[in-house]
C-alpha cells in the first residue's frame, strides 16, 4: 500500500506541474503491480472529486467499498468485486458518482439489514450502469436518492427461496429515477418502488423472478413503458399508488393459482396503455381501481383476461382485443361503475346488420359459469361440458345471476390493433 | 384372519380419529407456506418471515397475512359477529423468523427505514428484551396489542395510505443502514 500512496503523491506533484490543481485525473486500481492502488476503497480515499477510478480485471476482496466523494468508478474487462457472501460490497453516499463496468458478486443474506451489491443512501444525480451483479441478495439498492440512472445492469439472483432473496432494484424513497435497459433475474421482485415519485422504468426485462417482476408500493406519478415481465412467481403488482401510466409493456407466462400479469390493488387515476398480457391466469386483477382507464390492450391466451374484484369505479376499458381467453372477464357480482364499451371479443356471436365495425347486440363478457368458478374452483373441469353451455346460454338470454348491466354496448366485429 | 383385519382396521380408524381430534384441538397456527401463501388482505404473495400473521377462526379456517398492518387492517374491517367469529390471532417473531406467536401476548414496535412489507414499520417479538437491539431505529416505544389497535385507529390503517409524513419514512439521520 505504501508503494501506491507513494505513487499517487508523485502523481499527484506532476498534476500540479502540468495542469490546474482541479484537474480531473485517473488513478487506476490493479491486482498487482507498481504505481497502482491494490484495492478500490484506498484509490476513493486518494481521490478528488471529480476523478475517475480506472479498475482494471481482476478479483477484489475487500470491506464494504464507501464512495464518499463524487468520482466515477469504472472497470476495465469486467472486474469482479466480491463480497464473500459476508457484506454488501458497495454503499454510495456522496453526490454525482457514477458505477460502471464493474461485476459485483456474492452479497450475503442478512435478516438485520438489506445489504445489497450496490447500495445508494440519500445521494444525488447517481450512475449505474452496465454493470453485472451475480448472486446477491439486494441487487442495486436506491434509499431516499434522487436525480439517478440505473441503466443496462444485468442481475442474476440465486432465486433459492422467497425468504433468502432480496429484490434486483429496490428503489424507496427516491424521486426522479430512470431505471431503463436492465435485466433482472432470480431474485425476490425484479423491480421494486416503495414511497418513490416522477420515476420512470422503461425497456426493462424482468423474468424467473421468485414474487413480482416488477412491485409498486405507495409510488406516485410514475411510469413504466415497453418492459417485458416474464415468468415471474405472482406476476406484476402495482399497489396503492396514484397517477401511474403502464404503457406498452408485456406481461407473459405467469401461471399458478394466485399468479397474475398485472394487480392492481387500490389504484387511482392511472392508465393500461397498449400492453400485452399473454398466457397467464389471469390477465389483469383489479381489486380497487378508481378512474381507471385501459385501452388498445391485447388480452390473449389467459386463463381470465380480466378479473375485477372489490370496488372497481368509474373505470373505463375501450378498444381492448380479447382473443382465446377461458374466460374474458370475472367478477365477484358487485355492483360496477365501469364501462366496457368498443372492445374486440372473440367469444362475441352477435351479428352487424349494418356493417359499420360495430355489432348491434351487445355482449356480456361475464359468463355464468365464471362466476360459479371464481367461487368454486374445482367446477372448473366441468368447463367443457354440454350442461354448462346450456346454462351460460340460459344466462346469456336472461341474465339472473351475471351483472345485466355489465354489457359491452358496441363490441368491435374486428380486433382493434 | 378376516377377524384380525377387522380389528386392526378398526384401529386404524380409532387412530386417525384420535388424530384428528389431537389436531383439532391444538388450536396453534397453521404454518405460513412461504412464497405460496397469499396475504388475505392486501393480496400479496407471503414472502418475509420477519412479518407475516395469521387469523383462524372458531371454525377452524386460517387467513394468513403478509404483515401486522394487515392482520390489523382485516381485523379493522370486521363487526362485531366476524370478530366473534375469530378464534386467534398470531403475528412472527422478528426477533425468531418463522415462529408465530399468539398477538395479545407479543410485544410491538414501529422502527424506522425500509424492510416491512407494509411501509409502517412494524414489528413483534415474544421477548420483549429482544427489542433492545432495534431501539435506534424505532419511533416511540415498545407497544401491546391494544395499543397497536389504538394506533391503526388513530392512523386508519385501513383507509389512509403511509406517506412521506408518517413515521416509517426515513429520517435523514440514523437509517436506512449503511454497512
């Protein structure tokens, strides 16, 4: 270490010699050699703000590395900074500091603390980006940050069980974060906002998560725009949160008794935009949602494309296309405040007299049968059968049990995308 | 032969009989199935064993719970005919994860900083020195069951979302941690 300090000094003099005393400079980590510092933390501790931090390929072990100062760190050929499965690795506490290029793997689970590869407390304007995290428990930890990219991370988790992971990102109490091009795999939720406003999560793909892909916990006013969410243990959650636009994104291939593409649980004035929901259970389940809007979304192949359970008001559902679900919706029999007008069925046997696009019977998406399956689930093998055709046919003319006023007044004769 | 295997048979049954009465009157939690188990409350998948509950009735069925704010907020919502329905509670010690301990005897605290499921903060043990340890991080004192009703209560947990007021949001100073 002696050697490196020494180096930095003479560095350091010949900086003064050749340029102002603010210039930026470079201090390079290496695993050997002369005239480099040996491990991260003692270049941080040499370093000024604004200077980079070249390390270079290689395995570092060290105590958790604190960047208390504003510099980039930046690794050359994919360094590795190990944690041993005993620490987090990394913790950012200064301003301005960008992580990028570096491989952070084996982050130790903890039941005290949420340790993470990287974790960024109270800071501001951070980067990290292209970075690898393997086996972590926390992947990429934002708390009470602001003004910060989390862009092009690829995170592999060790996805064992529930209780020993933690989430890739987990994003709590940050406001106007970007958290756009990464990779999350095999950890607890893919993607994870607690308390975080302005944020926007866009062009992310999140799959074989072991809970969500993606987890909204009282975050307003965010976004989240073409991502893909994938085979995720319950699907995507968006839970107690205001104004929140999903738009464009795909939500595929969440089975399992209580999975789900999307839920959305005491929900305001937010808007389903040009998704795709895809082989799931079901597709979207609604459990209180105020002045929800959804629109040119593409239900296909789900077990229920949609499910609306709880209060459901003042919704509307405009220009879906509902194509090879089991069912297209279920309620709970409530009364609904929500319109479900202009959408494509393909379970709508009405007629278009007139051809104008639009039939002239309405359709009722809710069958009989489905709702005595919501109540009862093992009716379900009864599904094929003669007598539950019969029954929804009965219902379908006189609807007894099924909300009659639960209608789509202008179902589309074409799908609408 | 056939004697003897009707014997055994009836045995047999008297056995299982027995076992289900043994069970039937244990009236101890169900265990929580992690990563199964669905909160019946706010519907989230039970992952965390540092803050699950569960509710059974007299009737014998369990509702399980992700948090003590949920268990809370369920209970909030029931008159008085459910409540009687309701035959115990139980809430995880955090200091023990995984052990599920009757709620009116377990001692409550709301700390500080990220990690409930639920944003407030809070949290049981069986031993109340077991708080100790998290005396750094935690807004007001040690709590009992009624006085954790009481603060659902005041905060209507059931009807007002936590927010950047409350006391689970971060204080610049103190948390979240930083090792």
């Amino acid at each position: 270490m002696r050697t490196s300090v020494t180096a930095v000094v003479a560095f350091a003099a010949a900086a003064w010699g050749a340029a102002p005393a603010r210039a930026q400079r470079t201090l390079v980590v290496a695993p050997a050699g002369a005239g480099v510092f040996h491990d991260v933390q003692a270049a941080i501790g040499a370093a000024r703000a604004g200077d980079t931090i070249e390390v270079r390929a290689g395995t570092y072990r060290e105590p958790t590395v604190v960047v208390d100062r504003p510099v980039a760190i930046v690794g050359v050929g994919r360094p590795t900074l190990d944690g041993e499965s005993s620490r987090q690795i990394m913790t950012v506490t200064a301003d301005d500091v960008t992580v990028e290029g570096l491989r952070f793997a084996h982050v130790g689970t903890s039941y005290t603390e949420d340790r993470a590869a990287v974790k960024v407390v109270g800071a501001r304007r951070c980067a990290i980006v292209d970075n690898e995290v393997d086996d972590a428990f926390f992947g990429i930890y934002l708390a009470k940050a602001t003004d910060c990219r989390v862009e092009r991370n690829v995170i592999r988790g060790r996805a064992r069980n529930e209780t020993s992971s933690g989430n890739g990102i987990h994003l709590w109490g940050a406001e106007r974060i970007l958290v756009d091009g990464n990779d999350v795999r095999g950890q607890r939720d893919g993607i994870y906002l607690e308390f975080t406003r302005n944020t926007e999560v866009r062009g992310n793909i999140s799959e074989h998560n072991l809970r969500y892909g993606l987890h909204f916990m009282y975050s307003d006013d965010c976004r989240y725009v073409d991502n893909t969410f994938r085979d995720n243990g319950a699907g995507v959650a968006v839970m107690y949160a205001h104004r929140v636009a999903m738009t464009g994104n795909t939500f595929e291939d969440n089975w399992g008794s209580a999975a789900y593409g999307l839920l959305l649980k005491e929900i305001f004035d937010s808007r389903v935009m040009g998704n795709t929901f895809r082989r799931n259970t079901t597709g979207v389940l609604i459990d209180g949602a105020n002045r929800l809007v959804a629109e040119h979304n593409d239900f296909v192949d789900n077990g229920w494309a949609l499910k609306l359970d709880g209060s459901t008001q003042d919704g509307r559902f405009t220009a879906n296309d509902f194509t090879g679900n089991t069912f297209d919706v279920g309620t709970t029999g409530r009364v609904l405040t929500t319109t479900i007008n202009g959408n494509y069925w393909d379970h709508y046997e009405g007629y278009d007299l007139n051809r104008d696009g639009v039939g002239d019977v309405p359709f009722r998406p809710v069958r009989l049968f489905s709702v005595i399956v919501w109540q009862n689930e093992p009716a379900l093998i009864l599904l094929r059968s003669a007598f539950v055709n019969l029954v929804d046919a009965g219902e379908r003319v006189i609807p007894a049990l099924t909300p009659a006023a639960f209608a789509d007044s202008a179902p589309r004769m074409r799908p609408a995308r | 032969m056939l004697g003897a295997g009707g014997a055994s048979g009836r045995l047999a049954v008297w056995a299982l009989a027995a076992l289900v009465a043994a069970a039937a009157c244990s009236r101890g939690p169900r265990p929580i199935a992690y990563g199964q188990d669905g909160c019946a409350y706010c519907l989230m998948q039970i992952n965390d064993a540092r803050y699950a509950a569960e509710l059974v009735t007299h009737a014998g069925k369990v509702y399980t719970f992700d948090s003590i704010e949920c268990l809370v907020s369920y209970y909030r919502t029931l008159d008085a005919a459910h409540r009687d329905a309701v035959e115990t509670m139980w809430v995880s010690d955090y200091a023990h994860p995984g052990t599920l301990i009757a709620a009116g005897s377990a001692s409550y605290l709301r700390v500080s900083g990220p990690g409930s499921p639920m944003g407030r903060g809070m949290l049981a043990v069986a031993r109340a020195a077991d708080l100790d340890p998290l005396r750094d991080r935690a807004v007001g004192g040690a709590m009992t069951w009624p006085d954790v009703l009481a603060l659902a209560e005041r905060e209507q947990w059931d009807r007002r979302d936590p927010g950047a007021a409350d006391a689970a949001m971060p204080h610049m100073h103190g948390s979240p941690d930083a090792h």
